[in-house]
C-alpha cells in the first residue's frame, strides 16, 4: 500500500500575514507591463487578483497575476520573455 498524505512530506514553515501595502498595486503595475510587452501578441486581459489586489486588506506579501489568453499560433509564444 501507497504511503498518504502530501507529496514530499509536511513543510515546516511560518506563515506571516502582512498590513495591506499600496506598493503591491505598484509591483503588480510594474509586472503586468513588462508580461503585457512580452506576450503583446497573446495577451487580451492581465489582471491582479487574490488577496494582494484588495486594498485595506492583510495578506501574505504575493502577487498573483491572471491571464487571459487568445489563442497563438506557436505554444512558445506565451511564455518566451515573460517575467516572473
């Protein structure tokens, strides 16, 4: 019998919830326009989302980025010069 539980094991480490910050909305901006550049021929939409996105609001210090995608002629083409 298979062994449960996550793959890898626990992980060990502290989860910190920070103040709302107005310079994630700056880092999103600043991500957001160099992706925009680098799938200019994919991209139809590049939105902030998750708890980062909402102003006044506590969260882990991330950045979650979504986007929305025609489709492009080479697979290749999305992700060449993206920025993470």
């Amino acid at each position: 019998m298979l062994p449960t539980g996550p793959i890898g094991g626990v992980e060990e480490r502290v989860i910190e919830i920070f103040d709302s910050d107005p310079q994630w909305a700056v880092k999103f901006n600043e991500h957001a326009k160099k992706n925009t550049q680098a799938v200019k021929n994919c991209a139809l939409q590049i939105e902030h989302i998750g708890s980062t996105s909402v102003s006044g609001l506590s969260a882990k210090p991330i950045i979650d980025i979504l986007f929305g995608r025609k489709r492009c002629q080479r697979r290749g083409d999305v992700l060449a010069g993206a920025s993470v």
